[in-house]
C-alpha cells in the first residue's frame, strides 16, 4: 500500500496468477484500500475460499477474503483506459501448479513479457505436491502454452530471477 500511494497509482484491477496465500494473501486488504475488483480464476476459487487455512498451515496470519468480482477466462485480455493502449496484457490459462494457475503474457514492450506466476521458473517448474497440483498438467500446459511463445519472451517468475523462453526450453531440466 505504501508503494501505491508513493508512486500515486490508481489500481483498479487485481489480477491473480493462482490463489495460494503467498501471492494472494493481501488481496482483500488491498482492494478495499483502492477500490480495486479481485480477479481470478475459478478452476482457483477452493484455494481462494480457503485462504485463511492456508496461510494457518504455513504458519501465517491470513484475512477473510472478500468475493471476487470476476473469474478471469483464457485469452481475456487486459487494456489500460487510454485509447492507445489495447490488449495490454492475454491471460493464458496454466493449470498444473493450480487447477486455475494463469500466465500473463504481454507484447507491449519491446521485449514480450510473460508473467508466470509459479507456473514457470528459471530452470525448475512450480511446485504440484499442494492441493490441486498435478504434474502432468503443469509440464503439458508449458510446453503447449508457453514454450510456444516467442523464445525472446522474458519470463517473470512470482519467485525468483527471471529468464527468456528460449534458455528454458534449452536448459530447464523439467522439459528437455
């Protein structure tokens, strides 16, 4: 919240990867701070309602979420208010490391840009052994989702360094 008001941004849309506590646990709080809508996807809204006991199972203190406004879908694409900028962002979805894991990927900058969550990681994957996880899945929506992306994308992962397609399809030793 402090980097929010430092910077005077205006959020009006949070957008979730997936729901495991360490990425969402804020959200709530965050939204109503701004009046920013939740969105994420429903193939997630079990982890999302389950929030507070995930964060007891780690350990940590967790708020009761609010509802989300919207479950995000496939391809949905995100643009900012100003005319110039449409189709800033396609949501990908990514199952594997949640039922309704997503990648956000973006060719607004002069490097495309994929957001990934805990789908995809500089020479590793996210982790299946939580609820939901599967690892066929995981590896099955990488390869067909997002090591079809151009190799120059560069990769964003929510832990971590970031990489570019092409070193992963190359190195990562969870798809050679």
């Amino acid at each position: 919240m402090k980097k929010i008001k430092e910077l005077n941004i205006v959020v009006k849309k949070l957008i979730h990867t997936h729901a495991h506590f360490d990425h969402i646990g804020r959200s709530s709080e965050i939204s109503v701070a701004t009046n920013a809508t939740l969105h994420l996807h429903k193939g997630d809204q079990f982890l999302y309602d389950m929030l507070p006991q995930q964060g007891q199972f780690f350990g940590q203190k967790v708020g009761t979420p609010r509802p989300l406004d919207a479950h995000l879908q496939d391809g949905e694409t995100f643009s900012f208010e100003d005319p110039e900028i449409k189709n800033f962002m396609t949501t990908l979805h990514t199952p594997g490391h949640t039922p309704g894991s997503c990648c956000f990927y973006s060719e607004y900058f002069d490097t495309p840009q994929l957001f990934a969550g805990d789908t995809l990681f500089q020479q590793s994957i996210g982790r299946t052994d939580l609820p939901g996880g599967d690892s066929r899945l995981i590896i099955k929506s990488i390869k067909e989702r997002l090591l079809v992306l151009p190799d120059e994308t560069k990769v964003i992962a929510g832990h971590g360094p970031a990489t570019v397609i092409y070193q992963e399809k190359k190195h990562n030793p969870f798809l050679c």
